[in-house]
C-alpha cells in the first residue's frame, strides 16, 4: 500500500510539499502543453482561445456565445472580443437563436472547419505523444479523477 500523501498537499499543513498539491501539478501540466500546443497553433495561424472555440463548435454547432466561454473557460467580456475577432477572420458566424432571440449563437463557417481540420491535423500528434503509455484504464481514470476534483470544488 502506498503512502498518503494527501496531508502533504494541504496548503495549510507545515509539512506541505509542492509536489504533493495535485492544483500546482495540473497547472504545471497545463501550463507546458499551452507552451507547446501554443507554438503548433502558430504555425496554422491560430492562438490558444480560437482554437478552443473551433474544437468546441466542431463537437456541435451552433451554440450560444455564453455556452462556449463557458466550456472554453473564457470569461464573457474576453469571448465576445475572440468572436468579434474570428467573425472579422471569417471563421465562425452570428445569428441570433431559434428558440431566444436574445441569445446570439455561434457556427463555424467553411474557412472555420478547414481551420478546424487543420487544428486537429496539427495538435493530434502532440496528443498521441501526451498520452503514451497510458492504458486505456488509466486514461479513463484520469478523466474521473480531473472530473472528481472539478466536481469537488461546487
């Protein structure tokens, strides 16, 4: 049985060690994959925040500009500049919901799934690379385990 390193990732404990304060990992992760990711998108013309938009709109289309800050983890304010942005770039459309007209949905137009389809060509290698080694079991228990720390922080 391994140790439990729990307490040593208490902020608040004075054994507390960096390496045992599973956010500071996640962050370090996340941190290293946008430097890499970011540089790959570069080269195809995207930054980091299109590139969230197209792959959340290349999973369903069309959707309310506030359901895509959302799962893109932008904030309103700063998604409302990346769809001025986009439109301008003729990537994605407006028009205002079916069922709300006070919601303004977004699509990808056709610029935007050849974008899309780039994105994917570039960033499925580094995805490939992230993943190695990890068994099918283990790679569904990090997605629990990232779902239960979201979940435990409602």
């Amino acid at each position: 049985m391994s140790e439990d390193l729990r307490p040593f990732g208490n902020p608040g404990s004075e054994d507390f060690r960096l390496d045992a304060y599973p956010f500071y990992l996640l962050n370090r992760a996340a941190s290293r994959y946008n430097v890499v990711i970011e540089s790959d998108l570069r080269g195809i013309g995207l930054d980091i925040p299109t590139w969230r938009v197209i792959m959340i709109l290349g999973e369903h289309e069309p959707l309310a500009i506030g359901q895509v800050a959302k799962s893109a983890v932008i904030n309103l304010s700063t998604m409302m500049r990346i769809v001025e942005r986009m439109t301008k770039a003729g990537l994605i459309v407006t028009a205002p919901s079916e069922t709300d007209g006070r919601v303004t949905e977004i699509a990808l137009t056709d610029d935007g799934r050849e974008k899309l389809a780039a994105a994917r060509e570039v960033t499925s290698p580094l995805y490939e690379k992230i993943i190695r080694g990890f068994s099918a079991g283990d790679f569904s228990m990090l997605l629990d385990l990232l779902g239960r720390l979201y979940d435990n922080l409602d």
